[in-house]
C-alpha cells in the first residue's frame, strides 16, 4: 500500500516527454487552478444561468473546503519532495493529497454537464476531467494516489449535491430573510474562529464559501439579479463585475499587509470576494448595467 500511494515510475515515465509537452500540460493544468474558477464561475453566474451557476459555487467552494481540509489532516508530500528523479513544472504549494486540480474538475464539470444536459458538454467534461489529473501528474505534482482520491472526493460530493441541492434550497427558502441571514452570520463566526489556525487555504476557502452563502439568500431576498441574454449587456455585465472583484481582492489585500490578525483580514477578504460575486454584482446589475 505505501509503495502504490508514493509510486513515481508513472510520473518519470511522462516526465521524458519533458519539454515538448510542457506548455500544453501547463495550460490544460491552468483550467483547474483556483483563478480559472475565479473568473469562470461569475460568467455562469451573470451571464449564463443564475441557478446552475450558484449551484455551482456552492458546490466547488464546498468541494475546495473539504479539500483543503484534507490535505492538512493528511498531511502527504508531492513527488519532487520525496523523489529526486521528479522535476517540478508547476508551482504547488502545500500538501499533495488529495488532488484539488481532481476534485474541482470532477464536481464542476460533472455538474454542468447534468444541469446542462448538453451532449457537447458531457464530452468536454469526460475531457477535461481526465487530463487536468493527468497534467498534474506530468507535472510532477501529484502522485497517482492523490488524483485517486481527489476523484472519490469529488464523485462522492457531486452526487451528493446533485441529489440535495434542490430540497435542501427549498428548506432555506421556506426561513424568513431574518432568521437565514442569522443562521449565516453565525455560522460564518464559528467557520472564522475554527479555520484560524489551519492555514491560508483552508481559511480563504472556507471564508469565500461563506461569504457566497451569505451573498446568494440575499440576492433572492432582496435583489432578484435580472439576467438580460444581449451578447453586449452580458460582456458589459461581466467585464464590470471582474473589475469589481479584482478591485476588492487586490484593494483588500495591498490595504490589509502586515495588519493583525492576518487571519481576520484574509477570512474578510475572501467573504467579501464571494459575496461581490454573489450579491455586489448583482445588485450593481440590477441598478446600472440592465
């Protein structure tokens, strides 16, 4: 068992094909990085289709929660670590296991597909989540245990949110605008006190799943985003909302450095980068680009 989870040869093996394919690996590998998602998941969401794109933020921010989690519990290192043989292509921080670059792939792909239905799509979707794995393992960042678990992880999470997205959404529906936006705040308390001392990752990930939370009860509260289709009021709407979230996260961070807790002021930022996506966008939207 130790031998399997720590294996190389695979790893090696790709690795001779060293430098011809490393652009093409580094930009597939790019499709499963957090900024990817962080620009890919408001176009579903402003642009495309408000339920399935908050569905699907919920559903990888909860997947990069678990994950992130993970890795700190389990405490695996990466290939070049371990194996000198190995050669680093990309930049990886942190634990090895399980694959995020996996994870995410699985449940983010997997879901538009299903949501989606579109045939086009379930063929990119098988695509991309067999070689985003692959170019982790390429390059050489991942051993093949960690894309194993990284793709149990992330079936199990997908079918899971798949199966209770929606009753669980009619549950939250039925609480009053007080008692929901209660429920959220103390449960974004508790989640900023108990992430603290787990590292940058856990706490950026888990701050931005509740800063979305929060975001997306009050955008059907108060807000209810009209979504326009015109190719041109959608680019206009989304080239705004980017601005606005890079405005923030970038803002917050060169205005927070060296400021302590640096743990309170990444969990503040990361909330409020979810909740622009979720309602400050949004209720902008509404107000100037409709």
């Amino acid at each position: 068992m130790t031998a399997f989870i720590s294996d190389t040869s695979l790893i090696v093996w790709l690795q001779q094909f060293s430098p011809t394919l490393d652009l093409p690996f580094r930009l597939v590998t790019f499709l499963g990085n957090e900024s990817f998602f962080l620009l890919f998941m408001p176009l579903v969401y402003w642009c495309i289709h408000r339920r399935i794109g908050a569905g699907l933020a919920i559903l990888f921010l909860i997947s990069a929660s678990v994950n992130a989690i993970a890795k700190v519990l389990i405490g695996m290192p990466r290939p070049f670590m371990v194996d000198p043989s190995v050669m680093q292509l990309a930049a990886a921080g942190g634990n090895g296991f399980p694959s995020g670059h996996t994870q995410g792939a699985v449940v983010v792909w997997s879901y538009l597909a299903v949501r989606f239905q579109k045939t086009w799509l379930w063929w990119l979707a098988g695509a991309l989540i067999l070689f985003i794995p692959l170019s982790r393992l390429y390059l050489g960042v991942h051993f093949p245990a960690d894309l194993a678990g990284g793709y149990l992880l992330g079936g199990l999470l997908a079918l899971a949110f798949i199966k209770l997205e929606g009753p669980v959404a009619r549950k939250v529906e039925r609480l009053s605008p007080p008692g929901s936006i209660l429920v959220l705040s103390v449960a974004t308390l508790v989640a900023a006190f108990w992430v603290k001392d787990q590292g940058p990752y856990v706490i950026s990930t888990v701050a931005a799943l509740m800063g979305t939370s929060l975001g997306i009860v009050m955008e059907r509260r108060w807000i209810r985003f009209r979504r326009n289709n015109g190719l041109g009021l959608s680019a206009a709407r989304y080239l705004t909302g980017i601005g606005g979230l890079l405005l923030i996260y970038v803002g917050l961070k060169l205005g927070c450095a060296g400021m302590e807790p640096a743990w309170l002021f990444r969990f503040v930022r990361y909330g409020l980068v979810g909740w622009w996506i979720a309602a400050g966008a949004p209720m902008l939207f509404n107000r100037w680009v409709n």
